[in-house]
C-alpha cells in the first residue's frame, strides 16, 4: 500500500499571505478588478510588443516566443493605417498575456547588458583611435603591448595618415581605417 499524500486543502490563514499581495495590486476591497492596474498592465505588454516589433530578426529569434505572436508581429509590417496598426498593437498586448513575460523580459535584460558591454567596448576603441592620432610613438608602443596581435606596421601607417589628415582639416578616411582596424584586433 502506498503512502497517501496530503488531500487536506489549505487553510484560510496559509493561502492568505501568498495570494493578498496579488489581490491587492489587481482589486478594490469590493473584489472588483482594479481597472487602473489592469490598463498599466495592458499598456506595459503594448509597449513590450512594440519593443518586439522594433526588434530585428536575429534578436527576435532570441526570445521565446509562440506561433501567434510572430504571426501577429509579421502581420504589423503589413498595415499602414495608423488606426488599424493601433488596434493591432491592442491586440499584440492581448497576444502578450499568454506568453512567458519573464523570460522575455529576462532576455531583454540580458541583450542589454550585452549591447551596454559592446557599446563600452567601442568607447574604449574609440579613445585608443584618438589617443592614437593625437599621441606620439609611445602610444603606439602602448597599444601594441595591449593587443601585441595587431599589424604594427600598417597601425603605424595609419596613424601617419590620420594624423596628416587631421593637421590638413581633410575627411578622416585613415582614421575611419585605423578604428576597423583597431575594433578588428580587439575582435569586436
């Protein structure tokens, strides 16, 4: 015989404290739907399916998402009206509510970060470019120490050239050519 498990139904007292907090963001005291909470609601998911839309497809691809959503994400491309494309984006935060929204928003999070970590990368880039251009032979030495892979001797032409086009005010072709090739060797 095997063991029974535990049929009695919680108490009052143990589902009180689990299910008050989400009472209280959704309903009044009369048990009535808070309407206010629910619109929020309604205009976060619009929101986050906007954010979806805007998204490309390789990051699309990323999120979990269902079938119908990316019917209904495919489907907005098509409409022009704006009317329509408003009723459409109701009905994509309608489509929201049945999703994973925390693994969503988790990968949103982590797209972030990850596009924050790149942006920085380039920032660094950047500054290595311009410290370049505006330096002398120790900083290439320096750079070269830092990413001891670079080409040293097409860095040295290119930091020739940039800085000969920025003492004659010409566009910054070499110094567009020096980023690539600094972002190159970093790997970005």
């Amino acid at each position: 015989m095997s063991p029974r498990k535990n049929s009695r139904a919680p108490s009052v007292e143990e589902t009180s404290s689990d299910t008050d907090s989400q009472h209280d963001a959704l309903h009044h005291d009369n048990g009535r739907p808070n309407k206010t909470r629910l619109k929020q609601e309604a205009q976060e998911l619009k929101e986050l399916g906007e954010q979806i839309i805007a998204m490309s497809e390789t990051e699309r691809a990323r999120l979990p998402l269902s079938d119908d959503l990316l019917a209904a994400i495919d489907e907005t491309r098509r409409i022009t009206s704006r009317e329509a494309r408003r009723r459409h984006m109701q009905y994509v935060g309608k489509i929201m509510r049945h999703e994973y929204l925390d693994e969503i928003r988790a990968e949103f999070d982590t797209m972030s970060r990850e596009k924050r970590q790149r942006e920085l990368g380039f920032h660094h880039l950047e500054q290595w470019r311009d410290r370049l251009i505006e330096g002398d032979n120790d900083t290439i030495t320096a750079f070269v120490s830092e990413y001891p892979e670079v080409d040293r001797q097409t860095l040295g032409q290119l930091v020739r050239n940039a800085r000969a086009e920025n003492a004659a005010e010409k566009p910054p072709a070499s110094a567009r050519k020096l980023f690539r090739l600094i972002r190159d060797t970093a790997g970005l």
